[in-house]
C-alpha cells in the first residue's frame, strides 16, 4: 500500500473521502450546535425573557438526543443509510427554523427538542455507519475522526455564537443553521448508499425504561420552575423514584436498557456507570457559565463562549495525555479524576461569584477552574468506557458500547436539570442582576461540590479490578 493509503490518509481515498467527510460533518453539526446555542441563550433571554427555562434548553435538546439515539437503528434498517440521514437532517432543520422565528421562550424549547431528535439520529447514526461504509482495519480511525469533531466544535461554536451575540442577532445563529444543513443534507446524497447491503434484525425497544429516564429528567427541571423550595425537592424526590423503577424494570425484563447488572450495587459495572454519571453531572452547571462570566464579570459573549469552552479544552487534553496508559496508571486516572474535580469546584467557588478586587486574578481563577474541571472528566473517561466494556458479559458487549453514550447523555441531561434547580432556588431569576447572578454562582459552585465527593467513592470500587485493556478499545467510544 502507498504512503498515502496508509494511516490517516486511507481514510481520504477516492473511495472513502466522501464517507468519511459525511460521517465526521454530522457528528460536528451537533457539537457545534451545542456550543452555539450555551453562547447565545444570555441574549436570548435577555430579548425574549425565560430566565426560569434557562437549563431547559439543554435539558431537553439532550432528552430528545437521548431519544434519536435509541431510535436510530431501526431508523436506519427501516430508511437505508443515505435516507436515514435525511430524514434526521430534515428534523434537525425544522428544529432550528422553529428557534430561528420563535417569538418566546416556550417555542424557543419546542424548536430545541426537536432539534435534540435529529441531533441525536446524526450522532448516534455517524457510529452505526462506521461498519456499513469502512473496511474493518479502517474503524478505530473513523472513530477517532468522529471523536475529534467535539475538538473542532469547541473552536467554532462559541465564535459563530458569540458574533451574532454580541451584534444583538442570536436568531441569525440559528438561521445559519439552515444553508449549512441544506449543505449537508446535499453532501449525504452524494457520498451514502442507498441501501444496507444486510440490514440488521431490529431488537425490541426498552420503551419504559426510556420514558422513565426522560420522566426523571423532567421531574428535576419542573420541580426547578417554581419559587417554592418544597416544589423544587419534590421534583428530586420524584426523580429518585423514576430511577428506582427504572432499575426494578432492568433486573425484571428480558428487554434491557444497560447491560445485565449493570445496577447492581455489587456490580464493578455498576460503580463503572456512576462514576462516570457523577463526573458528568459535576459538568452541569457550566450551562449558566457564559451568563454569569458577562453578567458577573462583564465579559462580551465572544470571550465567554470560549473561556466556557476551556472545559471541554480540558476534557480533550486529559484524554490525550492518557490515553496510552494501562494498569495502574489507568487506575490512578479514574481515581485522580474527582479529586480533581473538587480542585476545580474549589477554584471556582473562590472566583466566579466574587466581582471585588483585581479582575485578572477572577479571571485567571474560572479559566483555570474550568479547564481542570474539563481535565477531571477526560483524564479517566477512555479507561472508564474501555472496562465498561471489558466488564459487560460476552452477549452484551453490543449493549455495553450503546449504553455508554445513554448514560453519558442522560448524566448531561440530569447535571444540567440539577443546575436549574440550584441557580432558581439560589434566585437567579427571582432576583436578578448583579445580586441573583452572584447568589446562584456561590450555590451552584458548593452544591456541585457533591458530585466530586461521591464519585471518589464509585471511583476506588470502579478501581478494585483492573482489567487488561487495549488502546484501540479506547478510540472507539467517547
């Protein structure tokens, strides 16, 4: 094979080009729309009100996801490759038309979950497609390739957010959306195939647990509208009960969500999940980050979409760093995680809620608590997924790989939900400015603390076992 057929550049043939530029565009309209979206939704608020809805616009773009992403298999059975993918390009469309002309914030979250439906049909349908379009020895690339669009993403989003932020447009950042997607929605007719060569049998839905999962989210973010503390801890209480339920249906049905004893207390894989679900949740509230940096700190939207984005900078750098690691050394990396995140939570309870004194030192404070808050989750992640993995029994291996990005997505969704209940109990919308930002970053940063405290537990029973791992285990899931 020639130079330029071998390594990264095999992914970039004639035969493989468009494939790879498809797969790898989805993944990034997604991400970049992520990052857009927590950039503006300061402006938004301040020009169509909703303060109180804040959280929800990630709280139900991730629920939906959650949605697409279980849906999405038999999406593709049923539609083919080249019409699945139009069809989730077309729901992400209609998603951002609706947010681009909504007139208030309850249509503003309509547009977003139904952005959420067709974000998550892209992500989730980018993996599935690796095996129907690549050769085999060509999938660890492809899945790097995928992985590293969030890289790009945090580069992207906050500008093109932060631009139309700051020129008081956020409509137009939605509406950029439009001729992009148009874009790629052409770019997928001419690089899929039309048909699966095999489609694969289609399993049965887990449809409860699914509802369940949502209706636990739901519980925490409607308990999180009301100005009445016993409202807001019935909304948890109801939670904890949805997810209860939940576990009693996994242990009681043939039909799983996760795989099999994946929430027994006893179970490695068990600590596995919670560890990993509490890192997640400890990256919450970065939501309300920009609006505290321009409200707190008087930061331009530009600059806070990207200091806010020095977490996600950070989870990279700590994957990267390692990566490579085995043994012991990616045992001390789940265990070194939460500690520091604490670190980080610290660094940003000392910082963000302060507006006296030298601006410099605040700044230097949340732009390094953010990037190792980031650092925390990256650090451990790739050895988490890979005993995840490793841990799952023989038959559900393929269960392991698909729960890893429910789990991970449900935890954003549950951290987010989390945040709109400390940040609205604390009075940042009920009191407002200067004051009610202030109050809800000091909250936000000592209640988020309990994240980090609990998963040092899960994290040293996620560590008793250390499993032999590979390192293209580790490219395949993030």
């Amino acid at each position: 094979m020639s130079e330029s057929h071998s390594g990264w550049g095999s992914l970039f043939t004639a035969e493989n080009r468009g494939s790879a530029i498809t797969l790898s565009t989805g993944v990034a309209l997604y991400a970049t729309n992520s990052y857009i979206v927590i950039t503006i939704l300061p402006s938004v608020v301040l020009d169509i009100g909703g303060m109180a809805w804040y959280a929800w616009n990630t709280t139900l773009f991730v629920i939906s996801a959650i949605m697409g992403s279980a849906l999405s298999a038999r999406l593709l059975n049923k539609s083919g490759p080249r019409w699945a993918y139009l069809n989730a390009t077309a729901i992400f469309m209609l998603g951002a038309a609706i947010c681009t002309v909504a007139p208030s914030m309850p249509i503003l979250l309509l547009g977003r979950a139904i952005q959420g439906l067709g974000g998550g049909f892209l992500f989730a349908l980018s993996y599935a497609m690796v095996n129907l379009v690549f050769r085999e020895e060509l999938w660890p690339r492809a899945m790097a390739l995928i992985s590293a669009m969030w890289g790009v993403a945090t580069l992207v989003g906050p500008a093109v957010g932060g631009i139309f932020a700051e020129l008081h447009a956020w409509r137009y950042a939605f509406g950029l959306l439009l001729p992009v997607t148009l874009l790629f929605a052409v770019l997928v007719w001419k690089s899929l195939p039309a048909r699966q060569h095999k489609p694969a049998p289609a399993e049965p839905l887990p449809r409860l647990q699914l509802v369940l999962l949502a209706s636990a989210v739901l519980a925490i973010s409607a308990g999180s509208l009301s100005p009445h503390g016993w409202v807001n801890f019935s909304g948890i209480a109801a939670a904890i009960v949805l997810v209860l339920w939940l576990r009693k249906r996994e242990f009681s049905r043939s039909v799983r969500l996760l795989p099999r004893n994946a929430l027994s207390f006893t179970s490695p894989l068990c600590a596995l999940f919670a560890t990993m679900s509490l890192l997640m949740i400890g990256m919450g509230y970065d939501i309300y980050v920009p609006y505290l940096l321009q409200h707190l700190h008087g930061q331009t939207p530009l600059l806070a979409g990207y200091i806010t984005a020095a977490a996600a900078a950070g989870w990279t750098v700590g994957e990267m760093w390692s990566a490579a690691w085995s043994g012991k050394r990616a045992s001390a990396a789940i265990k070194a995680g939460p500690l520091i995140m604490l670190l980080s939570l610290l660094c940003l309870l000392v910082s963000l809620p302060l507006t006296v004194g030298a601006a410099w030192l605040h700044m230097s404070g949340i732009v390094i608590g953010l990037s190792l808050l980031g650092f925390a989750t990256g650090l451990g992640w790739p050895h988490l997924l890979t005993r995840v993995l490793q841990q799952a029994e023989a038959q559900d291996k393929e269960k392991a790989g698909a729960s890893i990005s429910v789990v991970q997505s449900f935890s954003a969704a549950m951290g987010t939900a989390l945040a709109g209940t400390v940040a609205n109990l604390a009075g940042i919308n009920s009191v407002g400015g200067v004051q009610g930002a202030s109050q809800a970053a000091l909250w936000l940063s000592l209640m988020f603390l309990l994240a980090p405290l609990a998963a040092i537990i899960t994290a040293r029973r996620a560590t008793r076992e250390q499993p032999v791992r590979t390192r293209q285990e580790s490219l395949n899931y993030k």
